[in-house]
C-alpha cells in the first residue's frame, strides 16, 4: 500500500497481508497514517536472496517466451511506472493499448489500475480464447496468495473490456505451469477484496489506532504483530492449550485474561470436563515463573504416563525429519517431500564416546523411496543387534510420515507396521503433554528444552520453516549451478537436524531422571509379528511388478509404465484402505481419552455408566455371561452409534483380569461384544449430541468383572480375499506378458485410451431420436472384444433406464451373459428392474436380493446359489443368456461365477467405484460397461496409495487437468447431455457447478413443472448466527418455515402419473415432496426433532449421502456451520463441489440453500479450499435471494 494526496492505493500484496492477518495490516495502515510510530523492517538476507531468485525465474520465463513468439515486436516488455497518479494512469493506457494491438502476442509488465488498486502482470499472452494472464512463483506449488493475485488482474482487465482466456497460469518454481479457472477464482477475489476494502475505509475513517481484539478483526495470534498484542493484553491465547474456541467460550463466560483464568474455579458452559482445571493450573504456572522472573519451571502430573517410557538400549536412535510438505514433482498426484531423514545413535555413550549423527537424504521421488528403504534396512540390522533398541521423536510426525512414505512407495509397508506393532517408536511429546506441565504457552523441542539445556546457536538454520527456505535456495542453487553455495545451505540443514536429535536425547535423559524418582516400571517389547502366507504372495507380486518402474519417476512414466504402477498397487488395496482406521485405533488405545482426535470411525466417549443387569445366564444355549449397561456419553466425530450395531467396549489399564493391554497402552478393548438394545439421542449445551444407550455386554473370555468402559468403539474389517487373489492374478498376467500389456478391458481403463472397437474407428455417432444413446452403446458393445465404454450420466438423465435397455438387448438379441456389479446393492438392483422394465423375463435375472421388497427378478435364496441359476439356465437351453447381479466380491468368488465367464460386466456407480475394485470385476467377463457420474459424491477412500488406484473408475477417464475440462471426454465415452428432472433454471448453475455448462434441461418435460407462488430454479436464505459448528438452532427454525410456505401450495408436474398410469394433475404439495439435506449427523437430529415438533415427521432429513440417486419437487440444503473457525471436517468437505451437486440437483423444481451471513467470509488456506469457495460463490450468486 501507499499514499497519494489525495487517497490510499492496494495492491496484491495487501490481499495477501490480510489472507494472512488482518490486524497486523490494519496497525502498519495506522502507522503509514501516522498514529503509530513508524518502525523501520529489519534487513532480510534470506527475502532479499529470495527475490533475487525470484526475478532470475521470471527472466527465465520471458526468455522462454520470446523463443515461442519470435516476431519482430511481437512480445512487449513495458516499464514499471512511478507511483503517482500520472505514472499510474499512463502505464494502465500502454498496456491496454498493447492489447489492443493486433502485432503483439505477449505482453510483460503490464499495469492494472483503477485509481485504488495497482498490479503489475508478469505476462500476457495471446491465445485464441483470450488473454492469458501469466504469472511466476518461486515456490514449487501454487498457494492463495498467488490465485488472489491474478483473480486481482483478471477482474480489472475484465472491467476494461479485455477479453480473457478461461484460465490464468501460474509458472511454478518447478517449472509446471498450473492454470486454474477464472469462474472459480475471481469470486473470491471479490469477496476478499470488498473485506479489504471496507476494513480499509472504516480504517481511514477512525481517528485512532485500532485496538487488539477489535470485533470483526481476524488475528492470526502468530505474527510478530499479534505476538506485541498477546503480551500487551495477557490474552488468553498465551495459555498453553487454549485455541480459538476456547478462548471464545471462555471469554463468553467473562473469563479475558491469563491471569483471570488462573483464578477462575466457576464452571464454564460447554467446556468438557476436566478441561477448566487443566488450563487454570496450566495458566496459574505461566504466571508463576514471569512473576518470580526465575527459569522455565516444571511440574510432574501424572506419573503413571512416565510409563510410556522404556528403559534404555545401546541401540537406541533419536529421529527426526526435515520436509517440505508443498513440494511437488510433474507427474505425481502426492504434495510433499521429506528430504532428509537425521537419526542420532548413543551406541558409544555407555563407555564414553559422543552420540554420532547419520543422514539419509533424498532430493526427489526416487531417492526419497530409496532413503526409506535405507532407513527401514539401517534400523532392521540395529534391531537385530540391539532387540531391545527404541526410536525416540518428538511428536507424532515421525512415524505418520514413515506410514506415508511406506504406502507412497509401496514398499516397507509392513516393516513400518511391525515397528509400529511392536512399540519401537516412543513420542516425547506424548510422554511430556500428559504428564508433565511446564510454564510456557508452547509444548514445542525449543520450548522445553529450557528444562535441560541451554540455548541453541541462533546462527544458519533455526527452525522448521527457515530449514524449508534452505532447502529451497538449496535446489535454486543446484539448478542454477551454484554447488558451493548448494552445499552450504545444505550443510545448514544438517546442523538444525542433528541438533534436534540430540535435544531429543537430551529430553529423553532428562524424563528417564524424572522416571525413576517416581518409580515408574519399564515397558516389555511384543512378541514379533509374521504376516500370513496370503500377504507375503501379494507382497511378492506388488514387489515384481514395482521392481519394473523402479527408478523412473511418476512424472516421466510411459502410459504402460503408468498401468504397471497401477495394478502393482492395486494388489494391496484393501489392506492399505483399512490400515488407517486401526491406526487410529491403535493411536487411541496409546493416548488420554481427553487427547483422543476425531474422525470418521464410530467412537462414543461414556460420561455416565450405570448396570441395567448384571452379569447373568439368561439365555437357552447361552454360552458367556451377558450383562445390561445404561451409557451415556457424547459420539467423537460425526458417525454416531446406531441400532442394532455390535461394537467394543474400551477399558482404562489396570483393566480387568480377562485383557490383555499392549505395551505402552493406557486403555485396551474387551474381547467381548457390545449390542446396542436403545438409543435416545439428546442434543445439548451448543447443539451437541449426547447418547443415551442401552447396551447388552458378554463377558470377555467368559470372566465378568466391575469395570465400566471408558468409550465403545467400532473396529471391522470385511474380508477381502477373493477380490485380493483376483488383483494378484491380473498383477501376474501383466508379468507374464511383460513388456506387452495382456488385452483387458480394464487395462485399456487405465491406460486411458479410447475403446478398441474392432474397426478400428472411433466410437459410433449417437443418432437423433429416445433411443440415439441405446443404440450407439450396444453398437460399440458389440464391436469389441475385450474394451470398455463409459456413460457420464448426471441427475436425471435416464442413466439407469440407458443401461438397462442396452443390457437388455444384448441379452435378448445377441444372448450375451451379463453381471451387474456396483458398491451398492440398492443400486445393483435399480440396474436389474430397470432390465425387467425393459422386456427381459424374470427367468433370465437373478440376484440374491438385499434391499428391494418385493423383486420381480428370479430371487436366490443366497449368493452362493447363482452357479446353480447359471446352470439351470443352461440345462433349458444352453444358448440363453442372462444378467446377475452382485458385488465384486461375488464377481471374484470363483465358487459363483468362473473368470471370463461373462460377456459383459456393468459397473454401476462407477463414478464412486475405485480402479482396484473396478480391476478385479473384470476378471469376470470380458467387456465392460462402466456407467455413473463422477460429480456425484465421490468414493469414500480413507487409505493412502502410492498410485492413485482409490481414484474412481470413471473419475480416470475424465480430463487429467479440472481446468480441461469435467465432463467424460467423447473419445473414451459417452456424456448425457439431456436431464429430464431439473427445471432449465435449476439445471442451469447445476451444470455450471459441475459440468462445464454441458448438462441441458429438457424443457418439454421439465419448464411445464410449477409451484404456485415460487420461482423456479436455485433460492438463497441467508441466516445470521454465529459459533455453530455441525448444528444450526436458527437454520432448523429456517427450515421449518420454509416447510410451512410450501406445503399445500398447488405443484403441477404433467409427467406426474399415480399408480395406474393416469395422469396425477394439479395437487397440492405434500411434505414428502421436499427434502431436507445437511452435511452434518448433528444438523439431520436437530432438523428431524424441530421438524417433528413442528408437525412435519413425513418430511425426509438426511445427509447428503441418503439421498443420492432420489429426486423431490424441492431440495433444501442447510450448510449448519456459521463460519470457517467453526468447521470441524474441513471446509472443503462443507464446500464439496460433488456434495453441493448431489444436494442441489435433488430438486426438480427448485433448491434452497440456507447458510450463515458469514459463512464465506474467510481466506482460504489452500487452493483446493479456495477453488471450493471459488465455487460455492459462484452457485450463491446465481441463486434467487428471497
């Protein structure tokens, strides 16, 4: 920012100041103003180098781009003005008059300005659909700060008339060009430009300075700013563990001040239990040691965890990582790279000699693959050597990246599991936050190293991010040829991390001292664990396969390569899928219930527990001892428990005598089952859920106890080892063939390259007429052997009535034998009625039914029986064909149907069906058919891949790159273009949000719908409210009263027909024509109890996920959570473009959005959040506000 007489000129780095905090920019305004006293920045060598760097990258780039437009005058490098309204003014005209010029193709430094904004563009250049705005970033990813940037230029050359390219292009550090859309980018900037514009009038118009925890001032509480401010005010945020919420609750109930926090005994509403305490005593101690002036003070408060300290090995290391969580490599999906792996061994300190450092670095993919396997081999010799030997780290990190790294790289994968099974890695951190107290805001190494050393050499290297801007000047220098100064920097890394090891060791000695003043007992190490002899086979055949694309880098892999990679890590799919969830058991079972993290996982945490009955043989044939529990407690997380679910019971160590706790463990789970007999739910203080249940307990190993658990947990894994053994089979063929690729269907899925009809030709034209789709798939179908083709069909586009018409003409006409497989079997059987809808006799379909009443479909008793109904079929008449239904594990079962029996297998959902699973189908049939939509909800995948198999199958097919497209690319597919449900107002930001504008209403069937008194189309409801996380009292009230408006008004749908066919007519809208759509469990309770309480029990409330694949007159969606801070899943899972699609596009005639006034009024954090916000602007913009 800077001053002309006569106003305040912004610019980009001012959006960026205030994306960051918007305190510090509005005090450094008041300083420019002169209300504050002005304070010179002190030199930055490392920002000046960077910048320096900086303008050789943009150099770099123009170089680049006078080579691609080589005519004379054909590229403009225009000067950078002075800063005053004449210099300003004449820059804007240059560059809109070298835009104007038909000669020029690219344009450097170009000026944007509007007499209170200025840019300057890095580059312009000309494209056949429009200028593209071009700008260089050092960094190697893109972040918000840049998208704000050229958002910033492209809405001021659109206001002066400027035709832009759809995308802007962001020229990375790594040399990738990253373009994101204008539509999805520019909202955002809008918004964040009128805050900053409003922040800064309201700024000039005071008279003096602003004052800290201003209302409606966001603070990072970070900054060297805000960190003035804390100190200045005593805030609560210098109180170790108090965050946000807290700290609002806290002040809520009158509590503003460390000091009044150490004083306060009062309860606080809606803070746990326990919690006050704690942060009163942690408060009381901070302000013991600045009063007394004296060194950082300690206190021991729960021994017991002291415990998760094992005694001391020779063979003991002291580990710590040093990454770079946003680097990316061409090619490759995954963000981050952890570039040296620093241990500290004490082998030599028992007889005298000085811990020794090792470094095991890696500068990309191949080497960081290389480094672990190097890691995971170093420590397996010390273990041999040292059985007893222990990994120490401080924080979780350490071992959540060796995971990571393991399953990125497919290798060490259970060699990181057993090191994990076995308690090798003990976390400081842990060991200190649960018991021990010291008297500073920050639990961090430099923090409590205090304890037991002094401080450290403030030179080079001091802390994790500067090790970060190293390691980026590191690689700067290596390209540029600099190796001097490459391996200075690098050596500065390794300083930093080899004095964090040995703090670690340090730290370790220091607790091992406070250990055994307290007589705390050594932990006993697990037995070893041998995986089974179906895991090693599959180990082996990953192992092979991986070994042929060992070495070349994602980025760089032919696409045969590319399908290699795939199948290799599709053989171990489902163990990667459910790792994390035993994880996170596991992590739970290790750490104190107030410290347990929230997740997707069923968790219910017992606050009150009570014997119904008690242990007892009730039962004829009861073998154990059942007893009846009364729980109640609150669900972790957004899964509550449900009815008739079994579950856990988790025991606090000393358990009862009948478990068995793992070492290092302070809570194990009974071997017993829990039943859930009741459940009232109640919600509580803020909109919380509380459970009431009751539950029926067997004795763990036949032995009854007193305890009570301490939560009840959800822990399954499906088996999987029909589905396993068939990816295996597919990774062996693909070693057989090897360097060839068999011919698969889905190995032409993977490979991403259109159908091989035998022709030769591309796929078959769809003719005008209802059945252009019908016929044109069949044709392709039909001319193939082993392909596929793929149908996009988005809401309301005759999908399922497509599918089961082509099914069941091959069948009828051609005799082919058909499965249909998907995730769902609700959806394996709308496919079979659609068949049956379609002519085919019930005879020839079959499915052991699931969801679907009354089937009209052949029903097998179970899904063992389709052999036999397979085999009867062919005893009438050995050339019938037919359709079964079933999932994969049924398609893979070769006790059910043999491989390559089918002529055809139909993936349904395959927009939400993932390439692993998608592969093994195949093995059943020889063509597929894959139909879906993948802007729908996408497929829940909670595993990490070192290939993006989690990836939907029709999900691949699409566009690499959003920004090419979302749509099914018509090589590889087909795309149904023609929805018969929304009205054309509605259907028309539903295909902008998701389908590039291609989705078109019917208007013949759909414009004929109304409701009296209601527009058609997308509706807004802004409600103000405010620290509503998954719950929104004033949204359900708003809710209500929409319900109320519109029921009894008269709808007319003359597509609407009763049970015998006739046509329905004009009625009056019943409550089952709505339906009500939220993201949250919490909201649906809360919205189905006021809804009930209002008369409305027949109106449908669910999350987004109940309703896909049904349809309402009206769709309501309430958003629940009031703001950014009060997200609890992220707000890119709030913001999910497929999420809002699903729920939009529910509606026939109209979709309400009901939201907070401040919902969207955040910085993004990362881009992918602010494409989503990008996004949600977009769609609230083109809705009615009522």
């Amino acid at each position: 920012m800077f001053l002309l007489p006569d106003r305040l000129v912004l610019s980009p780095s001012d959006l960026r100041a205030a994306t960051e905090c918007e305190y510090a920019l509005l005090r450094e305004l008041d300083r420019r103003l002169g209300r504050l006293e002005r304070q010179d920045p002190e030199p930055d060598p490392m920002q000046s180098r960077l910048t320096e760097l900086g303008r050789e990258h943009e150099q770099e780039e123009l170089r680049r781009l006078r080579s691609a437009h080589p005519g004379q005058g054909a590229v403009v490098h225009l000067s950078l003005p002075a800063h005053d309204e004449t210099g300003l003014t004449a820059a804007r005209d240059r560059t809109l008059a070298a835009l104007a010029d038909p000669t020029v193709e690219v344009v450097a430094q170009g000026t944007v300005y509007d007499g209170s904004f200025v840019g300057h563009i890095d580059f312009l250049e000309r494209t056949p659909g429009g200028w593209l705005i071009s700008d260089t970033k050092l960094a190697r990813s893109a972040t918000v700060a840049a998208l704000l940037q050229v958002a910033a230029y492209a809405a001021a050359l659109d206001e002066a008339g400027v035709a832009l390219a759809p995308v802007a292009r962001l020229v990375l550090g790594s040399g990738v060009h990253e373009d994101f859309r204008l539509a999805e980018i520019v909202p955002v900037y809008r918004t964040r430009r009128a805050r900053l514009d409003a922040l800064v009038a309201a700024r000039l118009a005071a008279d003096t300075p602003l004052v800290w925890a201003a209302e409606d001032i966001m603070a990072c509480g970070r900054c060297e700013v805000c960190a003035v401010a804390l100190e200045e005010h005593d805030d609560l945020l210098l109180v170790a563990g108090v965050w946000g919420p807290t700290r609002r609750r806290l002040i809520e109930a009158g509590v503003r001040t460390r000091r009044e926090l150490a004083r306060r005994s009062e309860p606080v509403p809606d803070l746990r239990e326990g919690v006050l305490e704690r942060l009163s005593a942690q408060a009381r101690l901070q302000l013991e040691q600045i009063d007394s002036g004296g060194p950082l003070r300690h206190e021991v408060v729960d021994p017991a965890l002291l415990a998760l300290l094992p005694n001391r090995s020779d063979g003991d290391i002291f580990f710590d990582f040093e990454g770079d969580p946003m680097w990316m490599e061409r090619g490759d999906p995954s963000w981050g790279l952890e570039y040296l792996f620093g241990v500290v061994e004490v082998d030599e300190v028992a007889s005298g000699g000085d811990p020794a450092f090792r470094a095991f670095w890696a500068h990309d993919r191949v080497q960081e693959r290389q480094a672990l396997v190097d890691f995971i081999g170093y420590l397996a010799d010390r273990r041999r050597r040292w059985p007893d030997l222990h990994v120490y780290h401080y924080a979780a990190y350490e071992p959540s990246a060796l995971l990571r790294l393991a399953a990125r790289h497919g290798v060490c994968e259970d060699d990181v599991d057993q090191l994990l099974r076995d308690g090798v890695f003990v976390d400081l951190y842990s060991v200190v936050r649960g018991s021990i107290r010291i008297s500073d805001r920050s639990y961090s190494l430099k923090k409590v190293e205090a304890l037991y050393r002094g401080e450290r050499d403030k030179d080079g290297v001091s802390e994790g991010a500067a090790s970060i801007v190293a390691y980026h000047e590191a690689v700067a220098a290596r390209v540029a040829g600099r190796l001097d100064e490459e391996a200075e920097r690098l050596d500065e890394i390794r300083r930093y991390n080899e004095d964090d090891c040995r703090s670690t060791y340090q730290l370790r000695e220091w607790l091992l001292a406070q250990t055994k003043a307290h007589g705390v007992l050594p932990e006993v190490v697990s037995e070893p664990f041998t995986p089974s002899g179906q895991r090693l086979a599959l180990m082996r055949v990953e192992e092979r396969l991986r070994d042929l694309v060992a070495g070349v880098r994602p980025g760089d892999r032919t696409p045969e390569q590319r399908v290699l990679a795939l199948v290799a890590s599709s053989v171990l799919f489902h163990a990667r899928e459910d790792k994390p969830t035993w994880q996170r058991h596991f992590e739970r079972l290790r750490t104190p219930i107030r410290d347990w993290r929230r997740g997707d996982e069923t968790v219910l945490l017992v606050r009150d527990a009570e014997v119904g009955a008690d242990w007892a043989m009730t039962r004829p044939g009861q073998r154990t001892p059942r007893r009846t529990l009364r729980l109640s407690g609150e669900p972790l997380g957004s899964a509550p428990l449900r009815p008739g679910r079994t579950y856990k019971s988790v025991y606090a160590v000393p358990a009862p005598a009948a478990m068995s706790p793992s070492p290092g463990h302070l809570y194990c789970v009974s071997s017993g089952t829990i039943s859930v007999v009741g459940i009232v739910d109640e919600v509580v203080g803020t909109h919380r859920l509380r459970q009431h249940v009751t539950v029926e307990e067997t004795a763990p190993g036949g032995e009854p106890h007193d305890a009570m658990p301490v939560a009840l947990v959800e822990v399954d894994a499906m088996r999987t080892d029909s589905i396993d053994a068939a990816l295996a089979e597919i990774g062996e063929q693909l070693l057989e063939s090897h360097p060839a690729l068999p011919a698969r269907s889905a190995i032409d899925v993977l490979l991403r390259c259109p159908p091989r009809l035998r022709s030769g030709g591309p796929l078959p034209a769809v003719a005008d007429g209802t059945d252009g789709y019908i016929d044109a798939i069949s044709a392709a179908l039909l001319d193939m052997d082993d392909s596929y083709v793929a149908v996009q069909g988005p809401p309301g586009t005759g999908k399922t009535y497509v599918g089961g018409r082509v099914i069941a003409r091959l069948v009828r006409d051609h005799r082919w034998k058909v499965a249909v497989c998907s995730q769902s079997h609700k959806a394996i059987e709308n496919i079979l009625d659609s068949v049956i809808d379609a002519g085919l006799p019930a005879e020839q379909v079959a499915k052991h039914t699931r969801e679907t009443s009354e089937p009209r479909w052949t029903d097998l008793d179970k899904a063992d029986h389709l052999r036999r109904f397979v085999t009867e079929l062919a005893e009438a008449d050995p050339d019938a064909g037919y359709v079964v239904g079933g999932t994969v594990w049924d398609l893979t079962n070769t006790r059910r149907i043999d491989r390559g029996q089918l002529d055809l297998v139909v993936i349904d959902e395959a927009g939400q069906y993932s390439l692993a699973k998608t592969l093994a189908a195949s093995v059943a049939g020889a063509r597929l058919l894959l139909l879906g939509d993948p802007a729908q909800l996408p497929q829940v995948s909670t595993g990490s891949h070192p290939d993006p198999v989690d990836a939907s199958a029709l999900g691949w097919l699409l566009p690499e790159d959003p920004a090419e497209g979302r749509t099914l690319p018509a090589a590889r597919g087909y795309f149904l273009e023609r929805t018969w449900r929304l009205h054309p107002a509605l259907a028309e930001p539903v295909s902008e949000l998701a389908y590039d504008g291609e989705l078109h209403a019917e208007a013949s069937v759909t414009a004929a719908r109304s409701l009296d008194g209601v527009e058609p189309g997308l509706h807004l409801r802004i409600v103000e409210h405010r620290d509503n996380s998954t719950s929104s009292p004033e949204e359900a009230d708003e809710v209500v009263g929409l319900v109320e408006s519109l029921v009894g008004r008269t709808w007319h749908d003359p597509s609407e027909r009763d049970a015998d066919g006739s046509h329905v007519g004009p009625r009056p809208l019943r409550p089952t024509d709505i339906v009500v759509i939220t993201a949250y469990n919490n909201q649906v309770h809360l919205l189905r109890r006021v809804l009930d309480e209002a008369g409305w029990d027949e109106v449908p409330v669910g999350t987004v996920d109940k309703f896909q694949g049904q349809e309402a007159a009206v769709a309501i969606l309430s958003m629940a959570a009031s703001s950014h801070g009060n997200v609890t899943r992220g707000i890119g899972f709030l913001l999910d473009r497929n999420r809002l699609n699903v729920a939009t596009s529910r509606g026939q005639f109209a979709a309400y959005i009901v939201r907070s006034d401040v919902l969207t009024d955040f910085a993004p954090r990362s881009t992918r959040d602010m494409v989503a916000l990008g996004a949600f602007l977009r769609l609230c913009d083109q809705a009615r506000r009522d």
